[in-house]
C-alpha cells in the first residue's frame, strides 16, 4: 500500500482523496514513512515536519469527513526548499548563519499551500543560499542523486529535485535563479518549472539574486507541476515586482498532449559542441518524436546567449552581495565575536560573516562587491545589464519564428559528488543553458528526456515560451512526455534503481 | 577635544568668501512607513512599530507607499522643480547596525524631483534665490542609543541599543545647488533657508516639521575661497544641526573656523562636522571623501514610480498657497505696514493672528493683543508665542470682555495672567479675581464732579468744544477709581454732565 501510494502522482492521489478512497493522513505518513527509510542516504530534508504535516492531514479528513468543499489538492503532501521562509519549522537555507533560526512570517506561497491544505513535509536541502549546481555546498551536508548515490542531485534545489525522484515526496517547491529547479530536475529524471518572472510571489524566498529569482514546482509529472503552479501563481501586494496575471489553464494545456502545428524552435547555440554525446542523442530522439507528432521544428539564433553566463556572474554576485548584508549577527541568527583584538561592531560583523558563510558564498559577495564598487561598475554591472537587453531581443526574435524554444537542460548528466567542487568555472557551466531564461524573465521546463547511453543517466529536456506564456511549456512538454512515455512505457523514474528497503 | 582656532567674523571676509550647500531630510508624516505597513509614528516604546520588513529579515521585499511617492511631488513642485516621469530607487550599501538590511533604499541618480528653486526672503526684505538640485526619496535608519563611554558615541561605547521605529519613515531629502554670494549674511541666509523650507512642508501638510523631534535635519556644507577665485574651497559639513537658531551658529562658527585655518597656512579637512549646541562649536566627525564608495546600484525589488503628467497636474491643483504669497496677501488685506508685518512674522505670531482675524477679530486689534501681551511674555519664558498658552480663542474671549465694558486694558492684561497661571477661561478669572469694572454710576458720578471741581480749566475748554481735553479729567476718575472704572463709561458721563456732544 505504501509503495502505491509514494509511487502515485499529486493528481492521482488528489482523485483518490477526493473518492475517500484514500485518507490524507494515510497518504501523509506513508511520505513521511518514506522519508524515515531512505533519507539517511538521499539527505533530501534538513527538518521533517512530521506533528504539523498530520496535523493539517488529519483537518482535511475531518473537513472531508463533513461534506466541506475542499481545494483539489488538499491533503497532498509537498517539501519546500529551506530558502523559503516558514511559521513553525526552522530556515536556514543550508548556511550556518541562520542555523536555528525560526521565521515569525510566512512566504507568500506557504500560505497559499496552507489556504489548499497542503502538509508539508518539511524542509528541503539546497546550495547554502542556493549558490551552486550541486547541493555540495550545502552546509549540512550533500544531497546525493536516487539514481547514483555517489552523484550529485544537481543544484542548487537538489533536495527537492531528490525528494520527489526519491518518492518522499509527490510534489515540492524550488527556486531558479540560474537554473537551479531546472537543472535537478534534469540530473533526476523529474519535472521542474521556472515560472515567468513574477508569475509567483517572492515574498518570503531568501533572495540571492532578486532580479533573477523565481519559485517555482517541482514534480514527477507534468501535470502535477501544473497543478502546483496554478496554487502558487498569481499577484502578491507584497512583491513589487509580482505580475497582475492570475494562471489558469495551466493543467488542461498539460493534459491536452497536443504538439500538432507548435511551431518549437531549436536553439543553434545551445547544443552540440560542449554537450555530452548521450544528451545529445536523447535531444535528437525527442525532436523526432515532436516532429511525427506534427510540431513543426525551426533553427533559430540567439548569438547573444554566449555572453549570457559571463554577464549572469556579475548581476547575480553583484545582488547577491547587497541581499546577503543583512546577515550581520545583529538582528538574528549566528553571531560569532571575534577571538581576539577589540570588540567593534564591525569586528562582530566580520567574525560572524566569516563564521557563518561558506567558501562559495564568499566567493560571490567578493565578486558582487568588486563588480559594483565605484569605477567598475559600468564596465561590469553596466555591461552585463546591456548584455541582459541583447538577450532579450534574442529571445523576442526566436520566438518571432517559433512558439516555444528547445534545448537540453543540462550539458551533462549528473557527475560524482567532489568532481568539480574544487573548480568553480566548470561548476558554473552547468547553468549555460538554463541562465538565458533567467536573464530575460521568460519561463522555462525541464521534463525527463531519456538516459544517457554512456552511462544510464537521466537527461533533461528544456522548453522555454515569451513571457507570461507559461501555458505553452505545459502544452508542449505534456505532449512530448506523453510521447516518450508511450516509447519508454511508463514513467523514466520506474528504471530508476530501487532505494530502501523494499528492495 | 581640542578646540579649533577661529577667526574674527568680519576678518573672515577680508580674504575669502564663504560657499554654502545644503541637504535638509524632511520625515513626512505618513501613516505607515515608506516601504512597510508598519505605523510611522513618533514616541512609541522602541521597537513595537516595526515589522518583518523593517527589521530587514530574510525573505522580504520593500513595497513603495504611494501617500509617500505623492508628498515627494508635492515638496517637488513646491520647491519649483521638474518632476521625472519615471524614477527609480537605488541600494546605497554600507554596514550600520542602525541600517537593519545593511543598505538604504534611497534614490541615486534618478531624483523624483529636480531643478528648483526657492526664494529667500531676509529679515530686511531683500530676496535672495537659492538653486534646488534635487529632492528624493529615501528611508530613515533606525536610533541608535550608544551606552557608556564618552559623549554618547559609538566609539568607547559599552554598548548601543537600537530603536528600529524610526528605520524605514519616509525622507525627503532636498539638496541645494552650491549657493554663492551671500557673503556675510550666510549665517542668515541659511537660517532663513531652512526656516522657509520648513515652512513649505508643514504648510503642504506632508510633515510635522518639528525640528526638535528630528522632522526637519539640515546637514550645512561650508567653504570658504579665496575673493575672486572660481574653484570651490574644501568643505566641512556639518550633520544634524536641528534647530534654527543652530543652523545659524554652525554656519557662521564653520566660516570663522575654515578663515582659521586657512590664514594658519593649512588646509581645510574634507570632512563631516559635530555641532554642539551647549559651547556653539563643531568637532571633527569622519572624513568624507568625494570617493566614498557606497556600491549604489537600482533596486532589483522595486519597479520604477511612474509619475503621470495628469498625476502631477492633480497634485499640482491641490498645492496650497506658498507661504510667501501667502505672508503678501495677508498684509494687503490687514493693512499693516511694512515694519508692522514684519514685526510680527519675525515675532512669530502670523499665524495666531490670521487665526484671530478668522475668529472675527479687526486685524489691528488682533496685532494690539499678540504683540503686545504676548510675545514679551513668550520671551520671558524662553518659548515660542505659540506654545505659551495662550490660544488664539482666549484672546477672542478677552476681547470680547473688553468691548463689552466689563474690563478694561489694564484688567485683560491681568486676566491674560490668570489664564497663563491656570486659573480657567477669561471669564472664570474675571469673576475670581473680582476683575468687574465699576458700572454703577453713583460711584463713578461723585468721582466726577471731583475731577471737575479739580481742574475747572479743562472743564471750561471741554464746554468750549475742545471734547480732546477730556483726557485729563478721565484720568482723574481713572486715578480716583484706582482703574477700576469703564473709561468710556466714564467719557459718556463727563460729557452728559457737561452737555456736550461726543
């Protein structure tokens, strides 16, 4: 019963909720059974929210139980990436500078899972500030791939890429700042979205980079991710920066499986050279199975996406290092004194940063406090925003031509855990075809696209739409899932090596 | 704490000319905070109107208040300036624990408002146009209290508590164009600035505009170059002199302290000043460089304030009259002369008095009261006409109590002392202190015939048709009946007596 229950999809166990067939806190415990037999080796989770999340399932049994109109998704249990701020359980963004530290405010999108009824499970591991490809640079430690476990979950959302990969969980959230949903997503074998710039509130996401960052879904399914986004979606008086849409039709488009006439657009400069040859093939495999379906497959341009991770690494260390000023030791969270020499606040402040922070995250305050100081700035932090423009204009070109954009998620698939910790550069290159959505606002999706032949690994598969147009990621990576699945026969996660102890 | 060598002022000017700059923060006085919903409200324990915002805790994100951006453009337009169609906000980073985020969100390049003016009017009349640079929008920082040590500094400080109730009020600040040629009257002239910039934004009702609560700061730029040089000297500027009395002191004291300097063959520090109230001097602060590196770069978490020309046209319309067309209409319409109005609003009564007049008293009367019972009272007490006690409403009362015949000059003069000691309204301290003018007759009648029996020779010219020598005999009744008599009961009698016409 377990098994069938954390095999099951979000919309699946919705149905069965909704017939009583199931009870939300059955389906709640045989998660957090889940996470109990496998998440010593996984380590998706920096905190388990058992007393909560059966406490909110057992509410919507009794709510059911009295005939009480209910969202669809109430009693399906999701995970949240700790850099997203929730009443009652600790966040700590994997750094140790806000270990132990409770937030007295809920994000915006905790509540509306809350306003659905939704347990939460708990708190997903994650890149300290989310500031890596790798879930390495955790400060609790790395999350390990369900595929591999001596791989990396990619990152910086590994935690919850592995959860829902690792059945801990049938949905969780996660934030793209440079890829960091969609880049997981892609080394698990999962779905992942990156919503449009503003689609979803931020209010209560722990900001590395404001004017990059997105929360977004991540699922086994696409269905499920849409049925997620269409909770979390829409205006927020609290973030400025938050679209007026509310999002709608998201979950039909993904289940309407229909590519005829989609005109998808490959992307020259993001595949090829410097992709791996099984990634490629998988690539080439979908756009055939796209094509026979109907879609029509144009070459398009964006000569500009070259520069795009060079201008990436100024604009987000640059706000990076003005976001991250606020951990001081002050207000919250650690503080360190210096160990010698006179107590000053500045004195403080700087044993409790470089206490508290970890080697990458200095890194990018270095780099982001360099790139913004007087003298600099308009030949980097002006460029890149120039550069920003031109990718934009990319994008508005392509998608001139096409309705939805193609490409590989990721380069590779997942490498061993420590392979590229010690050399940044090569850890960075990862993103190179995740970070021009990011640059241009425009949203994205990472679906399973098939194992590598060289070494049996998920490769994912990246569609990115115009802004505000998230409801054709759903159309086309809905139909193309469909179609691989149809070949595979059945989900790619049901070849994926059996963890715990049902084995 | 050396003290500074300081020149003579008046040798100050024999060699250099003085270079005045301002930037004068005005907290407006909106109901919640420039980015938050928190209140914005002075006095309250410490740290109760903040919320997660305020505090700079993970996750959150600043909203701009809209009754904020709306001041902003009415302080803009009063001041005569250009208002930008679209504008944005700019991260100024620096670590302060009085900043909880660690930067401010100010503005940086792109002012909601810039290029005004504002004219100055002096003591003696003359105008003199001072250049508005830019006035933007920004927040405050929290209130640091720093404990033990010297002087109430952070530096050999115990410890510092922090009150973040203040962090995050919206500022404007307004910035002046370097302002040249004031030669001596500098110190004047930056008094009488600040005074009418106050006056602006409390007129516009955008802010309390106290300066003893920290409403209005001025931060003073001094420099001093040599008579006939274009290129600017060094500046000093001198933080958070916060009344106006000190504005006047600290540009004045910095002119002599930079002529020091200079005619000591040394060169002037680039840096921020003290000033101190108590000795009337300045102590050096932190140096300030032009190169001063805050990092500024636009806020990612806010989309530019797009300010409409109808927006701006409708707030333009809802602009009070600025006070000095104001100050020009009231003395056309109370006919006082120049050396009356000017008396008056450097008395500080302008105010009191169109409150009066509005209460229905003549405009002559109205000065007669505040200048002459009140503003010497109010300079015995060390405080301004307006917060003696006495209130536009109690001078009507009085007023009245006089016209009526029920006392007299003398007796309102008394009773105005009554009210200041607490004693009640006009009336309750007319009736308790016995105050009534004599208003039977027969007292009065006795009174004068004995003043007519005492100088038959005014009477005679009286009965003659010289009614003007009627003073002495009133006098006479006045001086018998101690004041306590209606003097111009007392005319009505003697003439009735007599048989003359009035």
């Amino acid at each position: 019963m377990t098994q069938e229950i954390i095999r099951s999809t979000a919309a699946q166990l919705a149905e069965k909720l909704a017939a009583k067939e199931l009870s939300a806190v059955e389906v709640t415990q045989a998660h957090l059974d889940r996470i109990a037999e496998v998440d010593g080796e996984v380590n998706a989770f920096l905190h388990v929210n058992t007393q909560e999340a059966l406490a909110v399932a057992a509410e919507v049994d009794a709510a059911r139980a009295q005939g009480e109109e209910l969202h669809a998704l109430a009693g399906v249990p999701i995970a949240v990436k700790d850099l997203i701020v929730t009443v009652g359980q600790p966040t700590t963004a994997a750094s140790k500078i806000l270990e132990g530290w409770h937030s007295p405010y809920d994000a915006t999108v905790v509540k509306k899972l809350r306003a659905a009824k939704m347990p939460i499970l708990g708190k997903t591991n994650l890149d300290e500030f989310a500031m890596g490809s790798s879930t390495e640079h955790s400060a609790y430690g790395p999350t390990r791939n369900p595929w591999d476990l001596d791989r990396i979950p990619g990152g910086s959302g590994g935690g919850s890429a592995a959860a829902v990969a690792a059945f801990e969980a049938p949905l969780a959230l996660g934030t793209d700042t440079g890829g960091s949903i969609r880049q997981p997503a892609s080394v698990t074998g999962s779905v992942g979205v990156k919503p449009t710039y503003g689609g979803v509130s931020r209010y209560g996401a722990i900001a590395m980079a404001s004017s990059l960052d997105q929360i977004g879904p991540v699922s086994r399914t696409v269905l499920d991710s849409a049925l997620l986004h269409e909770v979390i979606g829409g205006h927020d008086p609290y973030d400025s920066t938050s679209l007026q849409e509310s999002w709608t039709g998201l979950a039909a488009a993904a289940a309407s499986g229909d590519v005829k006439g989609l005109r998808i657009g490959i992307i020259k400069e993001l595949h090829g050279e410097g992709y791996q040859t099984g990634v490629e093939n998988r690539f080439n495999e979908s756009l055939e199975l796209l094509k026979a379906a109907g879609a029509e497959v144009v070459e398009v341009s964006c000569p500009n996406f070259q520069y795009a991770l060079g201008a990436y690494y100024l604009i987000m260390p640059s706000e990076a290092s003005s976001n991250l000023a606020k951990f001081d030791g002050v207000r919250f969270g650690l503080r360190a004194l210096p160990e010698d020499g006179p107590m000053t606040i500045e004195r403080v402040m700087g044993a409790t940063r470089a206490a508290g922070f970890g080697d990458e995250v200095k890194r990018r305050i270095i780099l982001g406090t360099y790139a913004l100081s007087a003298g600099y700035y308009d030949a980097y932090y002006g460029s890149a925003q120039k550069v920003r423009t031109l990718i934009q204009r990319d994008f508005d070109a392509a998608f001139a031509q096409a309705d939805v954009l193609i490409s590989p998620t990721a380069p590779t698939t997942a490498f061993k855990l420590g392979e590229k910790l010690n050399d940044p550069l090569a850890m960075y290159l990862n993103d190179v075809a995740t970070i021009p959505a990011n640059m241009a606002g425009v949203p994205g999706i990472s679906i399973p696209g098939g194992l590598a032949d060289e070494d049996g690994l998920p490769v994912g598969i990246q569609f990115l739409a115009p802004a505000r147009q998230d409801v054709r990621l759903y159309r086309a990576a809905g139909a193309l899932e469909k179609l691989l699945e149809e070949k595979w026969g059945g989900p790619l996660l049901a070849q994926a090596p059996v963890l715990g102890g049902a084995k | 704490m050396s003290t500074d060598e300081i020149l003579d002022y008046d040798s100050a000017f024999e060699k250099y000319e003085p270079v005045l700059g301002f930037e004068v923060h005005v907290e407006l006085n909106t109901k919640t905070k420039m980015f938050s919903s928190a209140p914005n409200e002075f006095g309250d324990d410490p740290n109760t109107n903040v919320n997660e915002v305020d505090l700079g805790l993970p996750g959150v994100l600043p909203v701009v208040n809209k009754a904020a951006v709306e001041s902003s453009i009415k302080i803009g337009l009063a001041l005569n300036c250009q208002i930008a169609e679209t504008c944005r906000f700019a991260r100024k980073n620096y670590f302060y624990p009085d900043t909880p985020k660690n930067f401010q969100t100010s503005q940086y390049d792109e002012p909601i408002a810039f290029d005004g003016y504002l004219d100055i009017e002096l003591e003696d009349g003359e105008v003199f146009r001072v250049e508005i640079e830019r006035a933007h929008m920004e927040e405050d920082a929290g209130k640091l209290t720093h404990m033990g040590g010297a002087a109430g500094r952070i530096q050999g400080a115990d410890y510092s508590l922090v009150d973040y109730n203040r962090a995050g009020v919206p500022l404007v600040e307004i910035v002046t164009k370097p302002i040249v040629g004031a030669g001596k009257r500098a110190p004047e002239l930056a008094k009488a600035y600040v005074a009418a910039v106050r006056e602006i934004v409390k007129n516009l009702g955008v802010s309390d505009a106290r300066m003893e609560r920290g409403n209005v700061r001025c931060d003073a730029n001094v420099s001093l170059r040599p008579i006939g040089q274009e290129k600017f000297g060094t500046r000093s500027e001198t933080k958070n002199v916060n009344s106006l009395r000190a504005v006047e002191h600290a540009v004045r004291y910095e002119i002599q302290r930079h002529g020091a300097v200079l005619e000591s063959g040394e060169k002037v520090v680039q840096e921020t000043r003290h000033w101190h109230e108590d000795t009337r001097t300045t102590t050096s602060g932190r140096p300030k460089s032009d190169a001063d590196d805050y990092r500024y770069f636009p806020e990612p978490d806010l989309v530019p304030v797009v300010a409409s020309r109808e927006w701006v046209e409708e707030l333009r319309a809802t602009l009070p009259e600025p006070p000095a067309e104001h100050r020009k209409r009231l003395k056309a319409a109370w006919g006082y002369s120049d050396l009356e109005f000017r008396d008056v609003v450097n008395a500080g009564v302008m105010d009191l008095i169109e409150e009066t007049v509005a209460a229905g008293l003549k405009p002559s009367a109205a000065r007669k009261w505040w200048m002459g019972e009140v503003v010497g009272r109010a300079k015995v007490a060390e405080v301004d006409p307006g917060e003696l006690g006495i209130t536009p409403d109690v001078i009507v009362q009085v007023n009245g109590l006089v016209e009526a015949g029920k006392i007299n000059n003398k007796m309102a003069s008394e009773v105005l002392d009554g009210v200041l000691a607490g004693e009640g309204t006009p009336e309750e301290v007319v009736a308790a202190r016995g105050l009534a003018v004599v208003s039977d007759d027969g007292p009065l009648l006795e009174a004068i015939d004995a003043a007519l029996a005492a100088q038959p020779d005014v009477a005679e010219k009286i009965r003659g048709g010289k009614v003007q020598a009627i003073g002495a005999i009133v006098g006479g009744v006045m001086k018998a009946t101690r004041g306590q008599a209606d003097a111009g009961r007392v005319r009505e009698l003697i003439l009735e007596k007599l048989g003359v016409e009035g």
